[in-house]
C-alpha cells in the first residue's frame, strides 16, 4: 500500500488539486452571481395635510446590481390594463393632479435607484377620503420582469397572495 501511495502521490495530489480549483472556480462564480443580483420592491407613501391627499407609488432597487427591465405592466383587478385606464381609476371621482411613470424594455435600473411610478395630488378633507382613494389605487397592480447582469431572470408583483 505504501509503495503504492508513494509512487501515485503526484498524481492524487494534482487530482486533488484539480478537483478543488473546480470547486473553487463554481463557488467563486455563485458568489459573483449574488453580488450583482437586483431586489426591486415597492413602497407607498401618503400624506394628508392642508385639505389636499398625496399618494405615491415608487419602485426601489434594494439589490446590489442593476436590474435589467423586460417587463413592465400594469393590472386593474388582476386584467391587463393600459396605464392610462389604471390612472383613470385610480382618479375617479376626485380632481387630482398626476404623474406617472412607464418604464421601457431595456431600462437598466442601478442599485440603489428608485423611480415614482405614480403620484397624485388631489383636494382631501378626511381620512376617509384618503382611505377610498388608497382603495381604489390598491385594486392596480405591476408586475415587473427584469435580470441581473448575469442574465438571470426574475419578477416582481405587487398582487397579493391569498
């Protein structure tokens, strides 16, 4: 067995070797992978305050690297619908100022980013007010497909589970 050791240990020792810079090489590219992935998530804001409502919808970009935008919808009670018929209900009933924000295929979205998605500006008295338009912008859902630098590909909905 010795003799048999002694004589092959080169070789076991550069398969060994081998085998590790293998692993190696798989665990460093994972790692890399990781570092650059994008998490786009939403997040709402609203105010009331001198009888007029603000409510805005933005997109954030929580990752670490850029997202690549595939996909960019918008749905009105889980129907695909156009983004100017999501503001329409979204605003009706209300005089309300708007901005909104459509993001195009290909948009790379860095780290760190956000864009407002929507906003609206509108006359506001009570909470119950600001409580029905909040209703109505919670009937619109987006769905986002994008992918990280390493051509991964994921999506990001706001529609709720359940």
């Amino acid at each position: 067995m010795l003799d048999f050791l002694s004589h092959y240990s080169a070789q076991i020792i550069a398969a060994c070797a081998l085998a590790f810079t293998g692993w190696s090489a798989y665990a460093q590219r994972k790692h890399n992978v990781l570092s650059v992935q994008p998490y786009l998530t939403t997040f709402t804001y609203n105010n009331k305050e001198s009888g007029r409502g603000y409510l805005k919808v933005e997109l954030l970009n929580n990752g670490l690297g850029p997202a690549y935008i595939n996909k960019f919808e918008i749905y009105l009670n889980k129907e695909l619908c156009e983004f100017e018929k999501a503001v329409e209900h979204a605003t009706k009933g209300i005089k309300a100022k708007y901005q909104k924000t459509s993001l195009d295929v290909g948009y790379a979205m860095a780290a760190g980013e956000k864009q407002s998605l929507f906003s609206i500006n509108f006359p506001c008295e009570t909470d119950e007010e600001m409580e029905a338009v909040e209703k109505q912008l919670n009937e619109l859902d987006v769905s986002i497909g994008y992918q990280c630098a390493y051509g991964k590909v994921k999506n990001m909905d706001t529609f709720k589970k359940g």
